[in-house]
C-alpha cells in the first residue's frame, strides 16, 4: 500500500510539475542495451544521479571524461515499459478529445528507438508504441463520451517528407507515391493555413475512421507506401520524417458545445550529423536537409518559448505544416530517444543538448570525473 500511496505522490508531484511547464515539454527514453551493441560499454555512458532523480527527472552521460547533466521533464530508463510510458502522456490524448492541437515528436538518432516509441514492435501486444495506443484510447473515450450526448468525427492522414517534399502516405495512387530521380516525390503538394488556423495540404488523402482497427489498416497502408520508396530510391524510413495527424471534431447537442482537437504524431528522421552518416552525393543533400528542418523545429520552439514576434515557422516543410499546432494554447511533447552505447555517445549528447535547448534546462558544467 505505502509504495502504491508513493508512486500515486510521485505521480502527482510530477503532474503539477507538469502543469507549470508552458506549452512544450521534453521527456527523455534511453533503450536497453542491444545484442548489436557492444556490451563492454553497458553501464559506463549514461547514468541516473539519485540526487537529482527524485522525480526521475535527471540523466547524465559520461564521454571522454567529462560528465554532462541534463534534466527533463520526465526520463525513461531502459526497462520502462511501453505502458508505463504511454500512462504519462494519456492527459495529453485527452487534450485532443477535449479541443487542443498537440504534437508529439520522438527525436533522436537512427536506431535510438523512435519508432519503438511511436509504433512499438509489429505484432507484439504488450510492446505497442504511442500511436496505436493512443488510437485506443481516443475510440474508447469515445465511447464513454456518448451518452453525455458527445458524437465525434475523426478523420486520418499520414505523410512524410523527405528532402523538404511531402508524399501522402494514403494515396492510393501509385504514381502519386513515385519519386523523381534526385528522390523528390513526383508529385508536388502545397501547404496553406485558412484564417480559422486549419492547415490543408492540397490533394492529400484524408480519411473518415470510424475505429482503432480501421486506423490499424491504414497504418498498414502507410508502412506499405515507405517501403515503395525504400526500393525505388534504396534510402531508409529513417531518413523522412513521419506524420501521422487525427483530426477530431465533437458536438454536444444537449449543451450545443463543440469542440476541434488535432493530434499530431511525428516520428522524426535520424538526427546523426554528417560526420557519422559519411555523406557524399544525394546522401550529403538529404542530410542536409534533415538537419535543416530540425533545427528548424529547435528554432521554432525555441522562439515560441521566448515568446519572439517572428517565429521562423517557413523556414522548413515541417514546421510549416505544423505552423498551427505549435505555440499559441497548443501543446507539444518531445520524447528526445537516447541509445546507451559508447559509439553512439557523441550522438547522444548532440541529442541531450538538443533537446536541453528546446526545454531551457541542461543543468551543470560539464565536470572532469574523478
Ligand atoms: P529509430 O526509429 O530511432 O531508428 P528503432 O525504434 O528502430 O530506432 O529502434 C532500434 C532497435 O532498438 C529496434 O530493434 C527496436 O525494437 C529496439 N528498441 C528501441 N527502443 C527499445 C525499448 N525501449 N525496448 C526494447 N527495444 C527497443
């Protein structure tokens, strides 16, 4: 009982920490340690400092000696699991039901477990990621909500954009799915905002659903259209950012309340510099590019955050498409994924610093270890 009352308190600390924060917050989820990994670093990269880990909110990680400290909002260690990790943003779910634009990302290098975050592992129950969860628990809330007379509509997309191009990821077109030779999409999609903050992205397949099960199909549909790609241009998933986007409308006609919530899933492209992806050629512009728009996103945020009268929202594909769903009463997660291996140490401490500037609170100098 004691340590379900402790958890229950942590909880709540960590929830009105939470609610304090402003509109973006950062979670950060290191994965476990991997065969491929090289197992003699286990252990010796990241750590958790108990004195700042009350809230499981600090990390460090140890790299040529130096050690850096970084605090989030919350940190996910290695055996957290998919479950408990979607427990923390359910509130955030329901912000969508209830009216809100929110954006999740997950950030982080190739191979960081940004996928395993959003998508979980095919075909294992228990490791589902946020978004089939989130699915779940949106449909189910649903249910619950109409009694007291609530009726929603829902409505799905999915694209990617890759080399600052956007490919509608539904379209059951194959030619629209086609890429140019220089790995551009074939087709050419505009993004325009209307005066009531809607975003519309010209000729991208929208979809009614009606059921988790439906969104499941369609999720299919969209792994399906990445992998034309892959063969067509021989490039990775990782190398395109992914974005999944649930509008939901509700209307009470008992009090005549309306409500119009957009929940934005976004698995980023593989945050690794160019000195780690060895780019020449396409693979230098397509690097390019992806660092372009994320630092872009940083940009974003970070001008939002300082409440800056420009907020370079054009300065790439993704914020641009995003521009309504970020800033003003919107609400924006960050899950920054970490690998804890010695080779990816550079990477990750790229990421930590990334993600430390987006929240404002990378804490300490970094110290010599003794
Ligand atoms: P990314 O999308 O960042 O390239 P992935 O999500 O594909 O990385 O993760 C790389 C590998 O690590 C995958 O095999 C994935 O199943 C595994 N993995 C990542 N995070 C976890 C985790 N928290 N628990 C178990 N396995 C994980």
């Amino acid at each position: 009982f004691k340590l379900i009352e402790g958890e229950m308190l942590r909880k709540k600390l960590h929830n009105e920490n939470l609610e304090l924060k402003g509109n973006i917050r950062v979670f950060c989820r290191v994965r476990p340690f991997l065969a491929e990994d090289d197992s003699n670093t286990e252990g010796k990269v990241i750590s958790y400092p108990t004195s700042m880990d009350a809230l499981g909110r600090g990390i460090e990680l140890a790299q040529n000696g130096q050690k850096h400290s970084f605090k989030f909002d919350r940190v996910f260690i290695p055996d957290v699991s998919q479950e408990d990790v979607f427990e923390d943003i359910s509130q955030l779910v329901q912000s969508a039901l209830d009216g809100y634009k929110v954006c999740i990302f997950a950030y982080g290098q190739t191979g960081s477990g940004k996928t395993y975050t959003m998508m979980g592992k095919p075909g294992d129950p228990e490791q589902k990621g946020l978004i089939p969860r989130t699915l779940e628990q949106i449909f189910k809330t649903r249910q619950f909500a109409e009694p007291q007379g609530w009726k929603y509509e829902m409505q799905v997309s999915m694209l990617e954009i890759y080399n600052e191009t956007i490919r509608d990821l539904l379209a059951t077109n194959r030619s629209s799915l086609e890429r140019t030779e220089n790995g551009t999409a074939g087709k050419q999609y505009t993004i325009k905002h209307d005066a009531n903050g809607n975003t519309h992205v010209s000729d991208l397949t929208v979809v009614d659903v009606r059921s988790a099960k439906e969104v499941s199909y369609l999720l299919e549909r969209a792994a399906h259209s990445r992998s034309v790609g892959k063969t067509q241009m021989n490039e990775q998933s990782s190398r395109s950012h992914f974005v999944f986007t649930l509008r939901i409308y509700g209307v009470n006609e008992s009090t005549e309340q309306q409500v119009q919530g957009i929940l934005n899933l976004i698995d980023l492209a593989g945050s690794e510099r160019l000195s780690k992806s060895g780019s020449t050629g396409d693979r230098l512009k397509e690097t390019q590019a992806i660092n372009k728009s994320l630092s872009s996103l940083s940009d974003v945020i970070f001008a939002l955050a300082k409440k800056e009268d420009h907020v370079p929202f054009r300065n790439s594909k993704l914020t641009y498409l995003l521009q309504p769903c970020l800033g003003g009463d919107s609400k924006t997660l960050m899950f920054v994924n970490i690998a804890p291996d010695l080779s990816s140490a550079g990477e990750s401490l790229c990421s930590l610093r990334f993600a430390a500037r987006v929240n404002a609170c990378e804490i300490g100098v970094p110290r010599r270890q003794t």
